[in-house]
C-alpha cells in the first residue's frame, strides 16, 4: 500500500463514494471523471513525468473505493487512455487533456442518460404497472420522460434493503407526479401477481461479455419472479457500464458491504451476509435500453466491441489516500 497525498475535493469524492453519499454507477462514474479533473488542475509542478505518476496513483486511488460498477473504472480509463496517448511538451498540456477528456465523459454520460429516457420511454404505455428496484437515473429518466409525454401509468418501487434507496426513486417519481408505491422487497411476487405488473425496468451497475447484468441486491430474484409471471424484465443501461474486463474472463467483483448495515449492533451467534450486488443471468432479460438503441442481451459483446474495441482491460492496483488540503 503506497500512500498518496491529494486535493480535499478528491479526497472526499473518494470518500463519499466508498461511504455511499455518491452512490449510483451513473452517478459514480461521472464523480471520478470530475476528481481526476480537479486533481489535474489542483496539481502543483513543473515536472511531467511527475505529473503523469501522480495521475496514475490518483487513478488507482478511485477505482478502488468500490469493486463492483465497472462505470468507475471505465470512466477513469477514459480519462486516463488519454493522458497516456497524448505527447506532451509541458504540465499544463497534459493537464489540459485530462481535463478535456474529464468534461467530455461527464457532458456524454449526462446525455446518454437523457437519450436512454427518450428510447426508452417509447416502451412506456398508458397503464402499465411498471416495478423497479433500488434507484437507477437511467430507470428515472425512462419513467419521467414517458410521464412528460403524456403517457399515464404507475410504478411500484422496491424498499431497497438494507440501504433504502427505494426511497429515494419513490421521492423522485412524487415529486415528478407519477403515482408511487414503496413495497417490502419481500413483497415482490404477491405484488406482481396481485398488481398484475405490467414490466419490471431496472438499471446496471455492470453488464458483462454475456449479456448478464449485475445489478443491486435483489435484481435477479425479481427477474426470477418476473419470468415466472412471463413479464419483461427490461434493463436501462449507459454502454459504459459494459465490461471489457469480462472479455478476458474476469469475474465481476460483488462488494460485501459492513454487516451492521443489516445488523447495527453484533448479536453474538449470529453471522450476518450483506453482499450489495447480485447477478441477472441474459435468458431473464428481455431487452437492454442503451444510449445507443435496444440490445437484446445477447449482443453485449458487439457493444463491447464498438465502445471499447480492442484495447485490453487493464488491471487496476489499491493504494490508500491520505488527505492533504494545502496541496
Ligand atoms: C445502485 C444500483 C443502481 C445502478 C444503476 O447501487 O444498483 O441500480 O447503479 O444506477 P448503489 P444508475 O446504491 O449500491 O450504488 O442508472 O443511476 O447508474
């Protein structure tokens, strides 16, 4: 473990990520663009090739706060490929290119995002009885653009143990007017038999070489109970969030968060599981809405292949953060 000294802001956006007040892979991805950003800019020096080190270990730092949305690294590898391509004859040339590169990934996740609403709310019909689970912008802006065309239907959101964000989708969608039900997780299938649910629409964190997509805890049962009741399981999805690590075979990482996120105070005898992530195999899923268009599952390798080509996924290393705020 190197230690490395960084601006407060990147600090506490490594912080707030690895702590969940930046949660969200859309969310995730464009908070470490914006920390390589503030950590060129902030860099002091005249010196490049400490420069380039120094972006390296900053690099390392972010993609090590959160294992499991391949968002993360992919955004800082967007960022950092190039940096590394460029030639560069001084500091402040460099650290104009990673900032460029920082404002470009931030500016395309934010349309995307809003081009996913628009494919994706063609799907939408008046009526429906849509479900969904945890809190997905992408799932969001599916929702809230259908709504703003006029299309009237109702959705019922999951609980979202043990971190609630269920809460947080039930808050946005009253707040936009669209009629909200909060539901136990435990409640998934009594709800879509009784609510005779129309389709279920969540979002990714990653989605792998396979077409399988590995999405908050949860995620697959409710595909299960989904395929049961043969009700699309619909997916919305930046292609960033497409993994090229999982070309090579590279299993995805599910985090195991803190036990007393489920149990607060240790009971003793009893263990405690609380794995955030779980993943949805492609036969479950009828479709996947990227900013690109409508994929079936199954052709998650083509989209690996236009977005990411083939440059190999490198492997990233851990490093801790030591916070310096005069830097
Ligand atoms: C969030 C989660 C979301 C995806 C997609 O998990 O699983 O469904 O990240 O979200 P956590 P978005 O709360 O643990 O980060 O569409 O906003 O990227």
């Amino acid at each position: 473990m190197r230690s490395l000294s960084v601006p407060e802001e990147v600090a506490r956006i490594a912080e707030d990520i690895k702590t969940m007040r930046i949660r969200g892979a859309g969310r995730i991805a464009r908070a470490a663009a914006r920390a390589l950003l503030v950590a060129a800019r902030e860099f002091r020096g005249d010196n490049l090739e400490e420069f380039l080190d120094y972006m390296e270990r900053v690099a390392e730092l972010l993609v090590s706060t959160r294992p499991t949305a391949v968002s993360l690294p992919n955004a800082v590898q967007y960022v950092m490929r190039r940096l590394r391509k460029g030639s560069y004859s001084s500091v402040e040339e460099a650290k104009r290119a990673v900032i460029a590169a920082a404002e470009e990934f931030i500016q395309y996740s934010l349309q995307a995002v809003a081009r996913i609403g628009e494919i994706g709310a063609r799907l939408v019909r008046t009526g429906d009885r849509i479900l969904t689970h945890c809190n997905s912008s992408a799932v969001e802006s599916v929702l809230r653009t259908a709504w703003r065309q006029g299309k009237r239907f109702e959705v019922y959101a999951t609980e979202t143990r043990p971190k609630f964000q269920g809460y947080i989708t039930s808050r946005d969608l009253a707040e936009e007017g669209i009629p909200v039900t909060l539901i136990p997780d435990a409640t998934v299938l009594k709800v879509i038999e009784e609510k005779r649910i129309t389709k279920v629409i969540v979002g990714a964190d990653t989605v792998t070489a396979n077409g399988a997509v590995v999405n908050k805890i949860g995620t697959s049962q409710i595909a299960l109970a989904a395929r049961l009741h043969r009700i699309p399981f619909i997916v919305a999805t930046e292609t960033y969030k497409f993994s090229p690590y999982t070309v090579t075979g590279q299993p995805v990482e599910i985090e195991e968060r803190d036990p007393r996120e489920v149990l607060p105070e240790p009971i003793p005898g009893i263990r405690v599981r609380n794995p955030a992530f779980d993943a949805t195999p492609p036969e479950y899923i009828a479709m996947i809405i990227t900013e690109r268009g409508i994929i079936p599952p199954k052709s998650a390798a083509l989209v690996l292949w236009e977005v990411f080509g083939r440059s190999p996924a490198e492997k990233q290393t851990r490093i801790s953060v030591e916070e310096d705020t005069a830097s």
